[in-house]
C-alpha cells in the first residue's frame, strides 16, 4: 500500500533525511521518501505488519507532525 502524509515541523533537508531514516527502518516499511520542499512523505508499506497510525505515531516520536492525505 502506499500512502501520502503531510508532515509539519520541518525545517530543514536534514529534518526531511531523518524522517526519512526512521520510517524506512519500521518493519513492513517497504519504502518511505520524504520531500521537503512540499511537506510530504510517501510511504510504501505492508498493511498487515504495520498501520497508518503506526507510521503517524513513530512520525510524532521523531519530532514531526504527520497527516495522511486523502
């Protein structure tokens, strides 16, 4: 499944590489790219191993906030 986010709290591409780094390495996590330029993440993952809130929650953790879109 992939699913977009819009992500608050970034303030640099540092910011967007630690997401990025963090939600890859969630198991189920197939996939996560970070755009800073838009506030957004995409997220390919495996819905029987992890959720959407899963991925919100570990966003949150990092120190970013996170909101699927659509």
């Amino acid at each position: 499944m992939v699913q977009k986010f819009q992500i608050s709290g970034m303030s640099c591409t540092g910011c967007a590489n630690r997401l990025m780094r963090v939600i890859s390495k969630m198991d189920g996590v197939k996939k996560a790219d970070v755009d800073f330029s838009i506030a957004e993440m995409v997220v390919d993952f495996d819905p029987a191993v992890t959720s959407l809130e899963s991925i919100v929650a570990k966003s949150v953790d990092t120190g970013y906030g996170a909101a699927p879109i659509g």
